[in-house]
C-alpha cells in the first residue's frame, strides 16, 4: 500500500493555478456586440423565477457612425417575444408601451435602463437565473444584425460612466412615435 506523502498537494496546485490566472473568475460577462458603427455595451438581464411570465434587458446602444440607423427588433430564444419598450406614468399607474423602430442618431448613445426604455422579454419559455447568459440577437435597418450573450443578474454590472455623445446628436432626431427616448451628451447625467 503505498500512502501519499502530500495529501494537499492537489489542492495547493489548484489554488495556485486560480491566483496565477487572477482567481476566481465571476459569472458571465455580457459578449459586446459591434454592427459596422453600432455598438452595444453594458447589456443586462433581470432574473426570472418560475411562473414569471416576462423579465426585461438593458443596455447601451452607441451609434458611432455619420449616419442615422435603427433598431427594428430583438429576438431570444428564451421568450416568444421581445422588443423595446418604455414605462410611462399615466395618472399615477406606470404602464409599458413598445415603441417600434429605435432612432440611433449619429453620435448617440441610447441608454435602455430600468424604469424607462428597455428590451421588454415576454412569454418566456423558463426562468431565467442569476449567473446565466442568455442570448439576444438585435437587427437594424441599415447595420448588420448583432448577437450576443447577455449575463442574468439582479443589478446593473459596475463601470465607469456611460461617455456623452456630441449633443448635435440630439436635434438631430428623426420623427416617431415616442420623442421622449433619451439621448446623453455632454454636460447633462
């Protein structure tokens, strides 16, 4: 019988592995997605629990072209449907109302955050839990569409501010439904 000599030794060789590559690694992280000039940053998804029926996306969409673009529609394999909404207050109650194509102006970044625009996920097909990706495919009018992961997770991730974009973006905004969607640019949070 042959007894071994250093019982944790493959335990100190997995802990040193872990803090040669920086240590644990947290869940997942949202995959960026690029279409020629638009660019989608910062994307996450609300935690569903079983029996809920919807959960919502955020994110970030920069247009960091010279042209004006669109956004058209949003699919997932993890609900029968998905596009943007916006909340709104009417006489006290808050409501939720999708509003078709997204204006990307040049130059913009449009924020989809909680409590006004964001990726509306409805009649999903199961929970979705904390630590998971789920995938979202975004299609424009004028870029190519962009796929990716988004990470399921019950706050916003941490980061550094969303920069400004050139405020001639904001006048420059096509006619639609809703003239309400917010566009940052410099000097206003």
């Amino acid at each position: 019988m042959t007894r071994n000599r250093f019982p944790a030794a493959p335990l100190i060789l997995v802990a040193a592995l872990m803090l040669m590559a920086g240590g644990p690694k947290p869940g997942p992280k949202p995959t960026p997605g690029v279409a020629g000039p638009v660019r989608i940053e910062g994307a996450w998804v609300r935690p569903a629990a079983q029996g809920m029926p919807a959960s919502a996306a955020y994110l970030t969409l920069r247009n960091e072209g010279r042209k004006p673009d669109f956004l058209i529609s949003v699919t997932t394999s993890v609900a029968a449907m998905a596009g943007v909404h916006v909340s709104v207050s009417h006489k006290g109650v808050m409501s939720m109302e999708p509003i078709g194509a997204l204006p990307l102006p040049p130059g913009a970044a449009i924020t989809l955050k909680p409590g006004g625009l964001h990726v509306m996920l409805d009649g999903l097909r199961r929970p979705l839990k904390s630590g998971e990706a789920v995938p979202l495919t975004f299609r424009f009018k004028s870029s190519a569409p962009v796929s990716i992961m988004v990470p399921v997770q019950a706050l916003a991730p941490p980061g550094p501010p969303t920069p400004a974009a050139p405020k001639a973006a904001a006048q420059k905004l096509p006619p639609h439904p809703h003239a309400h969607v917010p566009v940052t640019h410099p000097g206003t949070r």
